[in-house]
C-alpha cells in the first residue's frame, strides 16, 4: 500500500479536526510571480538583447551635414542596434513625415564617412523625452 505523502496526512488532520467531508485536499496554490516575470516569458525579452549599443560620437557630430538642415530641427539619432540606427522625431507630424524620407540617399550619407559602423537601416519614433499632455 502507498504512505500518503505530508501534505496528504495534513489534510487528513484537518478534515478530522473542522469535520470537512472531501477526502483529498483542494489544489496546492502556485507561488505568486511578478508581472515582469511574466511577461519576458512571454515575449522572450532577454536582458542582452534589450540593451541597445551606444550611439557613436561621429554620427552626432555628423548628424546636421548628414541630415540636413530641415530634419535636423526636429529629429535627432537615438542608438544603433543590430546595424539599426533608430532616430527620434519630436512630434507626430515629423515622424509621419520622415517615414515617408527614401531611407538609401541616408544610408549612402552614413557609408559615406568614416568611422560610422555599418548601418543597414533606418527606423523612426517618437522621442520618448517629449511628453505632451492634454487638458
């Protein structure tokens, strides 16, 4: 015969002493986890991989020759991940406007000068720095 485990013979205690009439013991709870937790389960966000690569000096340096006097107003480079310079743009309206931009001429500007890392794409945002608020 099977010797029922600790958990069983707790269960078998408290039934005698708060007469309750099921003979097994309800579900053992799951520890509880922190959302964050879960989530990078989820979406298999690894530390490493979040972290982008700092944004060379010689593309701030570079960034107003490069762009252009009109984009240089309202967007700027953020950091380079994966060869992906991701720029930021200050307002909804310049970051609609600078996705519509041919990303090769910007591409050929970047291979053009020495000592940028070889970019192989552009993506626009918006700049997180900028918060509007309504009222």
């Amino acid at each position: 015969m099977k010797q029922p485990n600790n958990r069983q013979l707790k269960w078998e205690l408290a039934r005698e002493r708060f007469g309750i009439e099921n003979r097994f013991p309800p579900p053992e709870k799951r520890p509880e986890k922190h959302i964050r937790d879960i989530l990078d389960g989820i979406l298999k966000i690894e530390k490493d991989d979040t972290e982008a690569v700092s944004l060379p000096e010689i593309i701030v340096n570079r960034w107003p020759v490069i762009a252009g006097e009109q984009l240089v107003k309202h967007v700027r480079p953020a950091y380079v991940k994966k060869g992906i310079l991701y720029l930021y743009a200050d307002h909804p309206g310049w970051l609609a406007e600078s996705r519509r931009l041919p990303k090769a001429p910007l591409l050929k500007k970047f291979a053009a000068v020495s000592g940028v890392p070889k970019i192989k794409d552009i993506r626009f945002q918006l700049d997180p720095a900028i918060r509007t608020f309504r009222k």
